[in-house]
C-alpha cells in the first residue's frame, strides 16, 4: 500500500456472519457520504471465526478500499483492536474508528461523528448511547462511577465499544504496558486518554442495538467473563496511574455531540431473583470461606443483606458497595498476587449491587433512575476522599 491514508475504520469480527456485511456496507456508505476526498481504508480484524464471517468479508463490495485480516495473538477483543492500530499506523492515518462486527443499529451518520472531530484535533471520540435502565451493568455499577471518581472526566459510557481516535492517540496506546488481549480495551482507552491529558468529546450515537446482547440472558456466557476482564484491566489501571487516581480532582466536562433525534430504546428484562440468589450462593459458598480483605464491620452488613427473606426485603446500599470497591482497590495495591479471588468477590457483590439497583428503579422512568447512578457517582467520590488517598 503506498500512498498514504488519512481514515482507517476498524471492525472487529468473531464468529458474526449474519452482520458483518451490512456493517461493511453502512461503513463504506458513511466514509464516501462524509469524507469522499479522503482516503479511507476498511480494516476487518477477525478473531478466528468459526463461520462464513470472513468469507463474507471478503465478498463484500465496496468503493472503500478494505483488508480483512486475522488479528494478532491470542483470541480477545483487545487483540483485534491492537491489529487494526497496527496497520494504521503503518499506512499513516491521521484518524482511527473501531466500530463492532455485530452491529445491528449502525447508520452512516455514526462516521461522521466518530471520525470528524479527529480530523479538527481531538484525539478521543467516545459514544453516548441511549440506553434502557437495565443495560450497562459494568458500565453503570462500576465502570462510570469509578472512572469519574477517580479521574473526573465525565464520560458517560467508559466501555462504549466505537470510538474515534487520533494517531497520537494510538501511537499512545500501542507503547503502553497493559494494553489487554480481552474485554478490557475499552476501559484502557477511556483511561489512558484521561490519564495521559488527551483532547476528549463524546459522540451520541443514538441506540446501540447488537447481536451479542442475546448472550446477557445468561450471564454465564458473557457478562461474567466481561465482568472479571474489564474489572481486571481497571484494577491494574487504577494502580498504574495512581498518582493521578488518588489526586483531587474536579469535575472535567467533556462535551457532547452528534446525532438530535432520541429514540426509545428497547425494553431490557433484568432477572432480579436471578442476581439475589447468585449474590446469596456465592456469599454463601466463597465470601463465607474466601474473604481475605474486607472488613467485619462490611461483612457484618453484608450477612444481614444474605439472610433477607425475598425480593421484597433485599437491600444492597449504594455506600456499601462503593466501599467494597475501595477496599478492594487499596489490597491490590498491596499485595497483586490475589486478583482472580478480588475479582471473584467483586463479582458475587456486584451482582447484589446490580439486583438492589433494579428493585430500586423498578417503577421509575429513565431519568428517575438515571439520578440513582448519580447518587452512586456522589459515593464513589466522597469514600475516593476517605479510602483512595
């Protein structure tokens, strides 16, 4: 390849035959409707699909030039990712979108709004998604809180999955010591950029809608491996940084752009009885045995929360929780040699965290219970000044 490109959109790939050639095609669509005197290249990093994924990749027509390739190491999302960074920055591109293989709700507008600021000097673009109550989980319950405690900025969605990021910004990443192979790479993004002073804004991309999403009606098969990688990443972050996790810091606006029009986002059906008795057998069978870190006055609380008797009377306090995280995050600084059981327990309480938030907003509307994870915000801010010092 020897001229030079200026656009390079990644797609990452595993196993997404029935999706993968409309994404190409709206991405091929949105780079000649948006930026036709650029030249843009389409780079499809797959993760050793079973299927016709990338055979169909291959067929696709477009007026974009397009590579597909298997991604390097590993399987794992953040090693897709690191192959994309890879090529573009041996073709030169001035700018990078990552955009997911599974997209079902994608439209051309979303390149402009992921690619354009890039090109007017910022070096992030994170998604703002509309999103129902219960989507989110790590995001809402861990993710977002911490993140904003820590660092200030106030990205809504740390783990969006799209974003837009400049050669500066990927030339950062790819040197960086924890760059991850798995689910961890969104939050590495979002925190390197705000640990590293990189120029941020947020794109509201409208509704995420995605073909894996069918996998979170068992949280076996997707959310709890997600749950232990991007939890692991932000442990191993948080201590990396922690000279400017444990700083003061103030609120750092981040401004949002992108499409107007707000959609209503399908309705997400959580299995609260589900989360009480994972929360209640776990506690039973490993916090009981395995504890290593918290504290009587927290394990006190959380046997009282172990013996409520149904839905009705179960409690998870939004202080309680983000207490937990702190302690967890002040043992890992001191001793790492424990972090699958950290994040094992992290789990198990998460999960009674998570059922507690439901039977909270059960009858509340999207605002309503977007002041709800505010209040989780407020706490993880005020024990960050009592615990994370």
């Amino acid at each position: 390849m020897k001229d030079k490109i200026d656009i390079v959109v990644g797609i990452c790939t595993k196993n997404v035959e029935d999706t993968i050639e409309g994404v190409i095609k709206v991405v091929d669509q949105g780079l000649n409707d948006y930026f036709p005197e650029k030249k843009s290249l389409i780079i499809v990093s797959d993760g050793f699909s079973k299927d016709h994924t990338k055979e169909r990749a291959n067929k696709t027509v477009t007026r974009t030039q397009k590579m597909v390739l298997d991604q390097v190491g590993k399987i794992g999302k953040g090693n897709g990712v690191k192959t994309i960074f890879i090529k573009a920055e041996e073709v030169g591109a001035e700018a990078v979108a990552l955009v997911d293989g599974d997209l079902t709700s994608i439209i051309p507008e979303w390149l402009k709004h992921l690619v354009q600021p890039i090109l007017t000097g910022y070096d992030l673009v994170a998604p703002f998604y509309i999103r129902h109550k219960y989507d989110g989980v790590i995001t809402n319950h861990l993710a977002y809180p911490l993140t904003r405690a820590l660092y200030g900025i106030s990205i809504r969605q740390p783990i969006g999955g799209e974003y837009g990021l400049s050669a500066k910004m990927v030339k950062k990443l790819l040197i960086h010591p924890l760059f991850p192979a798995e689910f961890g790479i969104d939050i590495f993004i979002t925190t390197v950029a705000a640990c590293e002073d990189m120029k941020m804004i947020e794109a509201k991309l409208g509704i995420k809608s995605h073909d894996s999403t069918k996998d979170y009606k068992d949280p076996k098969v997707l959310l709890v491996p997600m749950f232990n990688q991007v939890t692991g990443s932000i442990l191993d972050l948080t201590i990396f940084y922690k000279d400017f996790s444990k700083k003061e810091v103030g609120d750092k606006s981040v401004e949002r752009i992108g499409i107007k029009e707000v959609e209503t986002p399908k309705e997400v059906v959580m299995d609260i009885s589900g989360y009480i008795n994972d929360f209640k057998n776990g506690y039973d069978k490993i916090i009981k045995l395995k504890n290593f870190f918290l504290p009587a006055k927290i394990l006190s609380s959380l046997d009282k929360i172990y013996k409520s008797s149904g839905v009705e009377d179960f409690n998870f306090p939004i202080d309680l929780w983000a207490q937990i995280v702190y302690y967890s995050l002040n043992y890992y600084e001191q001793k790492r040699d424990r972090k699958e059981d950290i994040l094992e327990i992290l789990r198990i309480l998460w999960q009674g965290r998570l059922a507690s938030f439901a039977i909270e907003t059960k009858d509340l509307g999207v605002q309503q219970s977007e002041e709800v994870i505010q209040q989780q915000v407020k706490a993880f801010k005020e024990y960050k000044e009592k615990m994370w010092q």
